[in-house]
C-alpha cells in the first residue's frame, strides 16, 4: 500500500505534507502577481490561473487538516493555526514544521514504541 492511500496517522500526515506544500506554493506567485497588479495593472489571466488553483487546492488542504487533526486528535487551536497556514504565503511551510515535530511526531513515536513490545 503506498504512503498516500494508507489509512493511518502516516498516511494522515503524507497527505497534509503534501497539500501544505502544494498550497504553500502556489500562494506565492499569487501574492507576487497580485501586488504586481497593484502596482502596474494588468496580470488578470495569472492572478486568475493561480487563483482559482489555490482556491481549489485550499479546499482539499482543509479536508486534509480535518482528517490529520481527527486521526492526532489535535485541539482547535491546532487546527486554526493549520487553517489559517494556507492564506499567508510561506505560512504553511511554518507552521507545517511545527505541527508535525511538535504533536505528530512524538504521538508515532509512542504509537511505535507502543506496537513494538506486542510484535515480539
């Protein structure tokens, strides 16, 4: 089974890596061709390229937030810093680190400190 169609917590968070950075991304050029807009005009076609992908792909980044907070059972305030992580640019990458050495990390390590003994 590959990592993203596991159904555990590392499949939970493969997928969120994987949106947090693809929404991180594409945020970017968005705010770049928006403040370029701003201030020369024009820039429609990109600001909407790159609009309508983030606003698509942001979509499936929560779904993939829920369903990590679910599988870590991460409190709110987690889960409103991961939320909020995909509508400021490099935000994501921020706060992507922080979740996962802080809570996701440490909770796999228990799960595998847990199985280990039981498999011998």
């Amino acid at each position: 089974m590959t990592r993203l169609t596991q159904r555990d917590l590392a499949g939970a968070l493969f997928r969120y890596q994987l949106m947090a950075n693809i929404v991180g991304v594409l945020i970017i050029p968005l705010f770049i061709f928006f403040g370029l807009k701003l201030a020369f005009g024009g820039y429609k076609v990109e600001l909407a390229i790159f609009g309508i992908g983030h606003g698509y792909l942001y979509i499936v980044y929560l779904i993939t937030v829920g369903l990590l907070a679910i599988r870590a059972r991460l409190n709110i305030l987690w889960m409103v810093a991961m939320f909020g992580a995909g509508l400021l640019p490099g935000m994501t990458f921020v706060v992507e680190w922080w979740v996962v050495t802080r809570k996701i990390h440490p909770l796999l390590d228990a799960q595998g400190e847990a199985v280990s003994p039981a498999a011998q």
